[in-house]
C-alpha cells in the first residue's frame, strides 16, 4: 500500500478566513491518522493577485494551529517570492520546489508533452476574437465557449500563444468520490480549458496535476466548488497514463443564516481570532466538527487533538453544508479555557492585561484570576470584566442600580450598610465578606438580588464581574469602603 501523503495547496491571494483552513485540517488529521505526510504547496501562478504576506500568514496560522508540516516551501522558496522572515521555518522536503511560481518549467515540459501526443494545442486567439465569438454565441442563445477554431492550426511555439487541452467531442467520465460516492459525466459542457497562459504560467487545472503527481500525493481535499471542472483534471491523469488520487470533495461551509460563509458571519482570518483571545485547539476542534462526525453513538463535541487524529476517517466527512455559529464556537472556547492550567491561562492573558493597564497589579490579578478563568468565553473579555482593579476614577452603571425592587433610598441604606458590616470586620476574607454583606436583606427586609446588585455596581461599576465577594477581597477593604461612599454620593 502506498504511503499517505495529502497537501495544502492555498493561494495567496489574501488572508483566508477560517473556513479555509478546514481543508487543511482535514487533509493533516487524514495523514497524522494513516501515519502519512502532509505537505504544504503555495499555488502562486496568478502573480497578479498575491498578497505580500499572505504565505507567512499561511505558515504561522498552521503552526499556531499545531498543524506540523511534513514538507514545505524551504528557505530559498521563500526568499524566491520575498516571503522569507526572521523565525521561519526550515520546512523542505524532497519534491520541491513548494512554491508553483518556481515550477514553471515542470509544466511548461508538460504542456509540451500533451501537445505532443495529441492531447493539447496551441492557440493565439486574441482576446478581442475571444470577446467576438462569445457574443455570437450568447446571440444565438447558445452555451458560451471556445469554438476550437485552433485545433489544426499548428500554431507555431514562436508566436504569442496558450495552450489549450484537447478534449473530446463526445466522451464519459466518472470518479469515486469519498465524500459523494460515485460522480459520472457523459459529455461534460467544457470547452478545450486553458492549460498554460501566454506568460509561460500554468492555470490550476495543469499545475494541480503535474504536482500532485511528482509530489506523490494520494489523497486530495478540496471544497465541492471544484467538482465541474474534475472531468478536467481526470481526462488529464488518464490522458498521460497516470494513477489519479483519491479525491474527497468537502461541502460549504454556511453562516447561521445558510448563506455560504463569508466576514458577515464572523468568519474573520485567523489572526483576528488570536487576538481576540481563541485557543488554537478549540479552533481546530470546532472547525473539524462542521462537517465531520466521529460515527455513530458518539455525542462528545470535544476532543483533544490526539483524539481527533485517532478516530479521524473519511467515512465521517459529510456531504452536506455545516453551519458556522460562532456563538458555538465561543461555547467551545470557554469549555477549553476551564481546562487549561492557570500557567498557561496566565501565558495569554498577562500581555493583555499589561497592555491595557498602566497601574496594573499583579497581586491583584492572581486573587481573581481562577474565578475569572472559569466564566471567560474569550480572553478579549478580560480587560472589561477586571477593569474595576486597576482604574481610580470607576465609571459605574448608575442607573441600574435601582430598580422595581429598590429605589435609591433603598440603595443608600443598603451601601451605608454594607460600610458599616466591613467596617466592623476583623478578618476581611471572602468568607467573612459573604458572611457579613448577605446578613442585610433581612436587617433591610430586601431580597437578596438587589443588595448583592446595589453592592457590586458601587464596587465595581457593573453588574457582571466575577463573583462579588472574590471581587471585594482582591480590591481590598479601604478601597472597598472608599467606593461604597462615592457611590453613596452619586445617589
């Protein structure tokens, strides 16, 4: 049996969002689970429309994500498209180059091979002749597409010209799909495609197969978009007596509101997700769920890595459209962050708290920062949620101290209260705190929810924060005492 390799082919047209990096996922978890390779090749043929930047971002999301690439762009590859940096990664391998702007002559000998053999030509159509046929054929209501009108020309290899794939008149095809089962065609509507372009550059139909077949991959994993044009690719592979890959083509991936995804949705690049305070497994978990599912009678949606790589199979992918939800993926993340040790914990949220405080409190923080661990959805949320331990002026939420329950009367005698109760403290502890301020419902005959209210928006200035008491003790009692009093002010 012939060893698993599968690849990550992305284009660096910009900074893809995180639906584009489940074809990776799934194409890593597929090798890692077949002790195979997974390889990462910049398709960069459309020169035009790269983006500076876009591979590093590439390499770095796959890292950050604990994608480990068996095989990649080199330093020299880098360095041929100006996309080397400080701190790169040595990836390499032994099919390189990984970069496709760097493999030109590989396809140009095997355009050159397919005319040979009868299976391409050369055409030097203009583009204004292009533009007359199409309008013709538009007028007379027919499918637009090239006429063939250079078939038996014998364009000469001097002129300014592409190269177009020859495809029958009439012919069937047809592939096993692992995720769609068997796909047939009979006289598929595809008009002698581009293989090679006047600059000398490959379109993906010619540089996907000529390196997946000298990178030996055996499986590739692409998005549905591609299914109409794999007649295409198969007449290629047959055409020059080669074993095609296994092909699993993945379904969209939609928003909430099932429209395909898109930034609408919240489907950001992946460097908004870091900053915004998401755990590279909770991404990796979420995103290989929509889509997948480890079979049936397993109702888990999380797992760890090592799992997901041990259950990963083809069997799971889904031809139906997953949903992204962000809301969950939140959910997902906040289940992680209960998980992680406080070390780690503290390894994201320190900058942050740095950053955004200049009188922040390290003594402080570590009071609150177990109770703060465990209510987060994402790290993002910190800096609201502590803000009230490291600012002097406190904007506080007045006006939802009240309420139906209680007036601002009522307020005052709770805070003057609850000065009195921590006043009179000899051990200011969480326990004492709980102990002290939830004996003044009864003294005030209130309910409990508006003095616990009332006390932690004149402490804190909102009505969500950590847990009240923990909140109180990590403040300290002078500055406690001293907020109680100008809240009492404010009323």
């Amino acid at each position: 049996m012939k060893k698993v390799r599968t690849r990550f082919a992305p284009s660096p047209t910009g900074f893809q969002h995180i639906g584009g990096f489940r074809t990776a996922m799934f194409a890593w978890l597929f090798a890692k689970a077949n002790n195979g390779d997974f390889v990462l090749r910049i398709e960069n043929t459309d020169q035009a429309r790269s983006v500076n930047g876009a591979t590093k971002y590439i390499i770095e999301s796959l890292e950050w994500l604990g994608i480990d690439i068996s095989e990649g762009p080199s330093y020299e590859d880098l360095k041929s498209i100006d996309e080397y940096w400080e701190g790169a990664p040595e990836l390499n391998g032994n099919y390189g180059p990984y970069i496709q702007s760097e493999r030109l002559t590989k396809y140009q000998a095997m355009a050159e091979k397919l005319i040979n053999e009868g299976f391409a030509y050369r055409c030097d159509c203009t583009p204004e002749m292009l533009e007359k046929e199409r309008n013709e054929q538009m007028a007379r209501r027919e499918m637009p597409g090239y006429s063939g009108y250079c078939r038996t020309r014998n364009v000469s290899k001097d002129s300014s010209h592409i190269v177009r794939l020859k495809l029958p008149g009439q012919f069937s095809i047809s592939f096993d799909d692992s995720v769609r089962g068997h796909i047939s065609w009979e006289n598929p509507p595809l008009r002698d495609p581009i293989l090679l372009k006047s600059n000398g550059s490959a379109t993906y139909h010619l540089a996907s197969v000529v390196d997946d077949t000298e990178m030996e991959i055996t499986h590739v994993f692409r998005g549905e978009e591609w299914i109409p044009t794999t007649p295409i690719h198969l007449f290629l592979y047959d055409s020059l007596g080669i074993e095609r890959p296994i092909f699993s083509h993945l379904s969209h991936i939609l928003g909430v509101d099932g429209k395909k995804l898109s930034k609408r949705h919240g489907a950001a690049s992946l460097n908004v997700f870091r900053e915004e305070g998401y755990l590279p497994e909770a991404i990796l978990n979420y995103i290989t769920r929509i889509g997948w599912s480890p079979g049936e009678g397993e109702e888990r949606e999380i797992f760890s890595i090592d799992e997901l790589v041990k259950i990963f199979s083809l069997k799971g992918l889904s031809k139906s459209s997953g949903v992204y939800d962000v809301a969950k993926l939140q959910w997902m993340n906040g289940v992680y962050l209960r998980e992680i040790s406080l070390a780690r914990f503290n390894e994201f949220a320190l900058p942050l708290l740095e950053k955004e405080f200049v009188n922040f409190d390290r003594s402080k923080w570590d009071l609150v920062a177990p109770v703060v661990k465990d209510r987060l959805k994402v790290f993002n949320e910190i800096p609201q949620m502590v803000e009230f331990l490291f600012v002097e002026n406190l904007k506080r939420d007045i006006d939802q101290i009240t309420s139906k329950k209680i007036d601002s009367e009522g307020v005052r005698k709770v805070l003057e209260k609850a000065i009195e109760k921590i006043k009179n403290l000899n051990d200011f502890s969480i326990k004492s705190l709980e102990l002290a301020i939830k004996e003044i419902p009864d003294e005030l005959d209130l309910k409990m929810g508006p003095v616990f209210i009332a006390v932690r928006i004149a402490v804190t200035g909102k009505k969500a924060t950590p847990p009240l008491f923990d909140s109180m003790f990590a403040l300290g009692k002078d500055k406690c005492l001293k907020r109680l009093e100008e809240t009492i002010k404010l009323l």
